[in-house]
C-alpha cells in the first residue's frame, strides 16, 4: 500500500531514554558497537551502520540565564531530494513505494559514496557484510502496515510517525503551540530543507548544534558538478595548450 | 565557514594509488599522442614509450577500485543495474560516468599499446587522418579520466572536497606533470633522444606553473576552510608537494637533460603522490 510516511521528533518531548535505540536494534537485528563511556550520558556516539537512531545529549543556555538539557533522537531524514541517492551510482538505493530512501542490501557493492554525500552523517559502511547500511525507515515493518520500532517504543511520543502531512501539521502546530507559551527559541527544521525531509524534527536550537546544516549549508553533491568539471576543461585545454607548445617538432633538421 | 556533519568514506591506499596511477595513464597518453601528432621522428621512441606506459599504469586501476569495494564481486553492478540487467549511466554522479571513463580509455590505451608492441607495420589502425582521430579521441578520454578525479571528491559533502572547484583541473595538471617527469625518466633510462627529454621537460615546466597556479587557487577558493589542511600532521606532504613542483620548477630551467633533470622527474613523481594523499586523507580526518 503506497503512502508519503514520515516521522516527526519533537526534542521538548524527549527525555533520553533511548528505548528508540534498543528497539530499532532489537527489530533491526543490529548488534551494536561495543558501549563508549564518555563523560555524558552518550554512549551511541554517532549514527552508522549500527546505530539508526541516536539519542543526542545537549545542555543549552536557556533565554532567562539558566542551563536547560535537550535530547534529539536523531535517525536518517529521508530527504525527497537525498545526496546519497543522487551519488549512487549502482542505483542501489531507491525510493520506496513509503517515499522513503533505501538501500537494498543486494545491489549495494560498497564503494561508499554515498557516505562521503550523506551531510547529516546517516549512513556507515559495515565491514562484515562489505555494505553501506542506514535506517530503512522499517521497511519490512511499513509493508506490514506496522509502525516503526523507534515511534512505536517511545514512551513519550517524541518521536511520532505517519503520513507525512499529517506530521507536518502536528509539527506546524506544536510549534505554534510552544511559542505561544513563550518558547521563542523553538523551530521546526526539515519542512524545506533537501526538498523536504521525511523525518522532521522541533528543536529548541539552532540547527547546527544538532550536528544539522541549517538552510544555507543543507545542499545536494551535484551543485559542485558543473564548477569542477568546467575547472578541469579548463586545466586540460591550458594544459595541452602547453604540452604542443613544447612538444611540436623544433623546425630544424633531425 | 561552511557547515559539514558528514562521515568520511574511508577512501584511502587504494583510492590514492588509482589517482595517482589513473593520472600518470591519463597523461602519458595525451602526451604520447601529442608527440604523435605535433612532433617530428625523433620523438617516435617517446611516443612508444608513453603508450607503453599508459596501459600497465591504467590495467591497475579496475583492479585497486574493485579491492577498494565492499563486495569486490559485485563490481559490474558499477556498469550493469543487477536488477533490470540494463546499463548504469548517471551523468550526474562522477563515480558512475568516471567508471565509464575508465572503460572507454581503456580502450583506446590498449589498442595504442597493441601499436607500439607490434609496430606500425603490423598495426596500422593510427594511420592517416582515422588514427589521428583516434588519437585525439584517446587524449581526451586520458585527460578525463585524470580529471574526474577530482571531480569525484567534490561531488560530496565532505569538507574541503565539496569546497572547492579546483580539484579536477589540480589533478589533471599534476597528472601531466607527473607523465611528463615519467617519460622524461624512462627516455633517459632507455637511452632513448636527447631532444625529445628536454622537450618533454620543457613540457612539464608548463604544467608545475598551471598546477601552482591551481594550488594557490585551491587554498583560496577554501578560504579558512584550508587551515584544516595546514595542521602539524600534513605539513611533511606539503613539503614534499612543494618539492615536487618548486625544486623541478627551477632544475628544469637550469638543465633540461641533465642529471638535474633526473632528480627534478623522481620529486615531481612524489610530489604527484604527495598531493594526492593529503587531499585524500586531510579531508577525512
């Protein structure tokens, strides 16, 4: 059954108890890395091959001078328009028929591309099974018609999950509910950029500090394809200019 | 500052050595062919060389690429969409066109390395207004492929890669500049014509100016970006990249045959090497 799903973090909502990330490895078989102990309560570190949800830990100055905690549980966006998708160049990642973007297992060779595209550090290269691996928005799961691990374990609904207007409208009015109360600093971040993402998310921060570009830095691989290669036309045609300057025969007798 | 969050691929030996090999392949071909075209019969011996050179440096490069994959087998799905069993060709994405490239060049070297093993007596293909096309067609393909390299890079989102606009040309003029200081070196070592050496020096003088103009050009169109690439760690490479176009830059004007020579064509190569690691491994750390 063919549907626009998306996810919707609201990070006020969160309160780190990352059953989002024992549920996505519980349902996605995903082992995990051995626990880092740091000096916070982060022991995930980073999205990757083994971790599809992080619980990220930030402690903010809030308006009034006081110190404020905010988590984000942070998954792949699904952009409409993804990075590692445009890279691709196996065709190994695809858009399903949920709109979501996913890497089939059986196409991908490896080569990482899309790793090196992906700007919100989403994806991670598994050298077990040699593969590019990522959230895949619980495919399996949506084909059943069943929610995805993480939305579905979170007990507090931070992390909320369904079609993606609808999403968007809980997100537009949730923001206007929390400015409403005097929480200027809150935004939404994911409406515009990449075209829209599939996983939208209500900050209490800049987006930056999420380890998120904001508007202006939110941009595709492709922008550079154009620059670079007319920057290489233009090194090869001074450059054989050279090579027949010096190389043309001397005139003279052999 | 631009803002980058992304993962580094983890392109490192493999990846350098098929930029530094798919450059000096690259290279060699377009000057052989220029040789070939705009040179006279004593450059034929160079000639023969570059395209004796080119094939063996291209045949490593599939191979450094598939042992770089997560799934080696799985190569052909680079070519061939393993679902629909039709051609992969996104023009989009350096990677796919550049394995096209690669492809395509191959080609080209291969029936230019058939000529100089057997002979234009025996392999006539290059003769006559077809096999100066042929040529042209070839340099262009040699010249690409040592170009998207580049390219590859900035086509991403990493830091420095995805900044800047000069990687392609940077990495076609040092892979000029590099075939040239090979071809020099093996002209020598083959006993091979003088003049032909110190044309080919004079050749590589060209290039090391249009690649220092390209690396003033890449560290300004990085802006405080380029500090990153100026840490403590990399400053050995730089010195060796600096090596390989300052010290040539001034050996091949004082003697372009001599012994000078020779140690200008061997820090050239390094420098080649050099340049290719830091902007490798400086942008994934």
């Amino acid at each position: 059954m063919a549907r626009t799903v998306g996810f919707f973090t609201d990070t006020t909502l969160c309160i780190g108890c990352k059953a989002c990330e024992v549920a996505c490895k519980e349902w996605n078989q995903l082992p995990g890395h051995p626990a880092r102990f740091g000096d916070g309560y982060d022991n995930t570190g980073q999205l990757d091959e083994q971790n599809w949800r992080h619980v990220q830990f930030h402690e903010r100055s809030t308006p009034k001078g006081g110190v404020a905690w905010s988590m984000m549980s942070d998954v792949c966006k699904h952009c409409a328009l993804a990075s590692c998708m445009e890279v691709c160049p196996t065709n190994a990642i695809i858009r399903t028929e949920f709109d979501t973007v996913y890497i089939q297992p059986d196409v991908c060779n490896g080569c990482r591309d899309c790793i090196a595209a992906c700007p919100y550090h989403v994806i991670g290269f598994d050298e077990t099974t040699g593969l590019a691996r990522k959230c895949t928005f619980c495919y399996d799961r949506l084909q059943a018609n069943l929610t995805p691990a993480c939305a579905k374990a979170c007990p507090t609904e931070s992390i909320k999950f369904g079609d993606l207007s609808a999403m968007r409208d809980i997100a537009g009015a949730r923001l206007n509910q929390l400015r409403g109360q005097g929480m200027s600093e809150a935004r939404l971040y994911g409406d515009t950029e990449y075209g829209g993402l599939h996983a939208l998310f209500l900050l209490t921060d800049k987006p930056e500090v999420y380890g998120l570009p904001d508007a202006a830095n939110a941009v595709l691989p492709s922008r550079n394809n154009l620059r670079s290669y007319l920057g290489s036309l233009a090194a090869a045609v001074l450059g054989l200019v050279g090579a027949v300057i010096a190389l043309r025969e001397r005139g003279g007798k052999e | 500052m631009p803002q980058h969050f992304v993962a580094p691929p983890q392109w490192e030996w493999y990846i350098v050595w098929y930029f530094f090999l798919g450059g000096l392949a690259g290279g060699a071909y377009a000057l052989g062919a220029i040789l070939r075209l705009f040179g006279d019969r004593r450059d034929a011996g160079a000639a023969r060389l570059a395209f004796l050179v080119a094939l063996p440096a291209l045949a490593i490069c599939p191979i450094l690429l598939t042992l770089d994959l997560g799934r080696p087998l799985r190569f052909w799905h680079m070519l061939i969409d393993s679902r629909t069993m039709t051609l992969n060709f996104k023009y989009w994405s350096p990677m796919s066109v550049g394995v096209w490239a690669l492809l395509i060049f191959s080609a080209f070297a291969f029936l230019s390395f058939l000529e100089a093993v057997l002979g234009e007596e025996r392999f006539q293909l290059f003769r006559g207004a077809f096999g100066r096309f042929l040529l042209v067609l070839g340099t262009i393909s040699g010249l690409f492929l040592a170009g998207y390299t580049g390219v590859l890079l900035s086509v991403s989102n990493q830091p420095i890669w995805s900044d800047t606009w000069t990687l392609g040309g940077l990495f076609l003029a040092s892979g000029l500049s590099v075939a040239a200081a090979a071809l020099g070196l093996l002209t020598r070592l083959s006993a091979g014509e003088e003049s032909t050496e110190v044309k080919l020096s004079r050749a590589d003088l060209y290039f090391i100016v249009l690649e220092l103009a390209l690396l003033i050009a890449f560290f300004v169109s990085l802006g405080t970006m380029g500090t990153r690439l100026l840490e403590p760690r990399w400053l050995l490479l730089w010195a060796l990249v600096l090596a390989g176009t300052l010290v040539p830059l001034v050996l091949r004007r004082l003697a372009p045959s001599a012994g000078p020579a020779v140690l200008a064509s061997c820090l050239v190569l390094l420098g080649g090497l050099a340049l290719r690691i830091v902007v490798i491994f400086g942008a994934q750390t």
